[in-house]
C-alpha cells in the first residue's frame, strides 16, 4: 500500500507541477509562432534530454531535472531563449523583430499562469475545497510564562488577531509570520459556568528558534506532542523513542501539549525519569536520560506539526475571491521579504523546486482538492515573479523591449550579455541557496508535513 501511495503521489507531483511549467511554456510558444519567430526548442525541464521529438524544424523535449522549462527563441534579445540559451549557430541572419512582439512573447507565459490559476479555481469552486476546522485551542502552558501572567489558560480559543477572524492554527500562523510587528492583539474565547467569556491580550511574538527567525505567538496547541524527528544523538533516540510516537507524561507528569512537556522536561531537569509514549495504538515506557544543551533541558525530539481535520466546503471559494486571495498573500509575502527586521523572514526561509514538490506532494496525499488548490498558488507566484523587472526574467525582457520600442533603438549587446549573465549568475546561485535551506533545514519539516495524519469531512454547506 505505502509503494502504491508513493507512486500516486509522486505521479501527480510531476503531473500538476509539469502542467504549470508546461502552460507558461506554451504561452511563450503560441505567442511566437504567432509572431513569426523562429522557435528551436520547446522544453520542459532543465539538464540532460530524457525524451526528444523534431517536428516541423521544432524540438521538442523533456528534461532530467523538473525545475522550470525554456523555449529557444534565437530572435529575442542577446539571442537567447527566455528562459534558456540559444546553443545553435544560425547559417543566414533572421529578421529583426519589432520590440512589440519581443514584449508580446514575454508577458504570454505569465498570462497563461494567470488563465490557468483562473482555470483550477473554478474547477475547485465546483468540487468543493477542504477547510481547516482544527480550532486554535491553547494547550498547558507554563506557569512562568508571560502568557499565563496574562491570564491565558488551556482550553482558551483564539478568535482574532488584530481584529481578523482566525480560524486555524495555520492562519495564526501566517498572520504573526508576516506581519511587520509582534505586538498582536488577540481575543480569545473561554467556556466558563455563566456561558462564554471574551477577552483580549497584547501578546509578543518571538522567533521559532535562533535558525528559524520566523516569528509566532508563544501558545502551545493543544494536543499531545508527537515526535517528528527523533536526532541520533539525543535522549530520546538512546532511550528508544522512535518518529511518530505521542508522547504521553514524563516522570509521571501527564502532557497535553508542548509547552506541558517543556515545563516537565525543566522541573526534571538531567535526571534520570520515565517517558510514556503511544506507538501504532499501545503505550509503551522508556527510561530517559535529558541533556543540558546550552542550559536548555532537552530529550533531542523535533515535534511533528499537529494532526489536522478539514471540513469541504462545497461550493468553494469563487475563482476571483480564490485568486485574488492568493495574490494579496503573494502580496505580503514579498512585503514581509523587504521588512526583514520587523518579520524575521528572509530569502533562506523561501523555497525552491524541492521546497515546492516536496509541499506539493504532501498536499496530493492528503487531498487532491487541497494539491489543486497549491497549484493556484503555484501559478500565481510564477506569474508574479516572473514578471520582477530582471534580467533573464520575463519582467527583464519587457523592459528591455519597452526601452527597445520607446527609443527606437537597440539596447548595445554587450550590455545586454553583461547584464544577463550577471543576473543568471545570481538567479542560479539564489537557487541553490534555497534549495540548501530546503533540503538541509527544512527536510524534517517537509518529511513531517508528508507523514501528517489528516482528516477530511463533508461536504457542508458553507452557509450553514
């Protein structure tokens, strides 16, 4: 069953993503051939040709490595491809093509994302689209914390931040991430004898960890803390625990949450002490050592994010309320890029073509509508960012050609081959920065999210 899981998804990983690059490639194709250019090649993918097909003086092919694709177009500008170089020597010149055209051809594969997004959207408005219904309940926190000073105990639900409506952990999450302070208020809702009881606190977001500089509400969930990734060299793994177990008490202190299980982990300080976890159904006790790691009391376990239930909301969001959505989270994002002081996000914390599969994938397997839904997202960040007025980009050749089309004159080629390759240089070192940050200090999380037990209810009716 796991080798037919792993198969399905990793099929439907290449399919959904290939169907990204492939509209933003056609795009470009359509649009030149419409033009009368000459287009060599029409790839998908990047590296060595894993398949070949040479119709009507076109070659056609499919790449080793699926990271993006490229159409050679040896009229564009510095005689290169978009998005790839032009390997061919021509034997007689080609006719200049006006800088209308050159604009044309690069704004068409973006406007295929957007069509596309357009596209899916609809289809998830009629098939429905699954909702996070796991409510923002705080679990046990620690009697010396600030938060619990405050009056915040377990069982408390956040209900807004700032005034916004937060229905989820994850849209808690992404509100405190990206936004340019960390002094949120936040309302909460607390059931008591005389009915429910509203209040609000100003709350400090403070960063994950020293590597992870994202910052977020110190608010343990509740429930039980489960192990992610269990490090070789800590308690834990010389104990016996093992990914994925629950972790029940320590020293016979029940745990129902995170910061239950830091408070236990500091009063128990480096003795010796019991750990009770839950493993495929039954309970099972080992004996445990903690470590003072820099004067932190720790047992070497990364938590696994919690375990997640959907409700379908049936019709889904409309395709302009789905898309536009998406576009302001785009929007914030890259604001929060730009503040990285107030927000502690910085380029190592994006993700690249690992990073996106890897999400992508998590999402197939836990609903196609929820792998859909990423690909609206998908399509719209590759509209948008490559539409950024740089070199090599699609934004950079539809300057190039405005300047191009105002002036009435060529840009000299050796500033546009200087300016390309400097730009190709950054673009390919930033990606291998990224792609660095996903597979050595992301790989847990993304192996986590992959292993996370879901939930899918409904459909309902969103009005109900």
């Amino acid at each position: 069953m796991v080798i037919l899981t792993t198969i399905y998804v990793v099929a439907a990983v290449l399919l959904l993503f290939g169907a990204a690059i492939f509209v933003h490639e056609w795009g470009h194709f359509y649009v030149a051939r419409k033009c009368g250019m000459k287009v060599e090649e029409f790839a998908i993918g990047f590296g060595k040709i894993l398949w070949k097909h040479e119709k009507d003086g076109i070659l056609y092919t499919i790449r080793m490595i699926p990271a993006g694709g490229f159409v050679k177009l040896p009229q564009m500008l510095t005689s290169e491809a978009i998005e790839g170089g032009n390997g061919s020597e021509e034997t007689e010149p080609l006719p200049d093509i006006s800088p209308w055209a050159k604009i044309a051809v690069a704004v068409a594969g973006p406007i295929m994302n957007v069509v596309f997004a357009f596209v899916l959207a609809t289809i998830i408005y009629f098939v429905g689209l699954p909702e996070s219904i796991t409510p923002p309940i705080v679990g046990a926190l620690d009697k010396e914390s600030e938060e619990y000073s405050l009056g915040i105990r377990e069982g408390d639900i956040i209900t807004k931040i700032d005034g916004e409506a937060i229905p989820s952990w994850e849209e808690a999450g992404k509100f405190t991430a990206l936004a340019l302070t960390n002094r949120f208020a936040v309302t909460f809702q607390r059931q008591t004898d005389s009915g429910v009881e509203e209040f609000t606190q100003t709350l400090m977001a403070k960063p994950i960890s020293e590597k992870l500089t994202i910052k977020r509400l110190k608010l343990p969930p509740k429930f039980r803390p489960i192990a992610g990734k269990v490090m070789d060299d800590g308690a834990a793994a010389e104990a016996g625990l093992k990914a994925n177990d629950e972790i029940i008490s320590l020293g016979g202190l029940p745990v129902g949450g995170q910061g239950q299980l830091i408070s236990a982990l500091q009063e128990n300080g480096t003795n010796k002490t019991e750990i009770v976890v839950r493993r495929e159904g039954s309970e099972m006790t080992f004996p445990i050592t903690p470590k003072d790691v820099k004067g932190v009391i720790m047992i070497g376990v990364q938590f696994a994010p919690g375990p997640q239930t959907y409700i379908v909301r049936n019709p889904g969001p409309t395709p302009i309320e789905n898309v536009s959505g998406v576009a302001t989270l785009m929007w914030r994002t890259i604001n929060a890029l730009f503040h990285p002081k107030e927000t502690g996000v910085g380029v190592k914390d994006l993700s690249g073509p690992v990073g996106i599969l890897a999400m992508l994938g998590a999402w197939v397997k836990t609903d196609y509508r929820l792998a859909l839904n990423f690909l609206v997202l998908l399509n719209v960040n590759l509209a948008i960012l490559n539409m950024l007025p740089i070199p090599v980009l699609d934004g950079g050749h539809t300057v190039m050609g405005f300047i191009e089309g105002i002036f009435r004159r060529k840009i000299p080629v050796k500033i546009l081959e200087w300016t390309t390759t400097c730009f190709a240089v950054a673009l390919i070192s930033l990606m291998l920065y990224v792609t660095f940050h996903d597979v050595f200090e992301r790989g847990g999380f993304f192996v986590d999210m992959f292993g996370n037990e879901s939930e899918i209810q409904g459909p309902t009716d969103p009005g109900e």
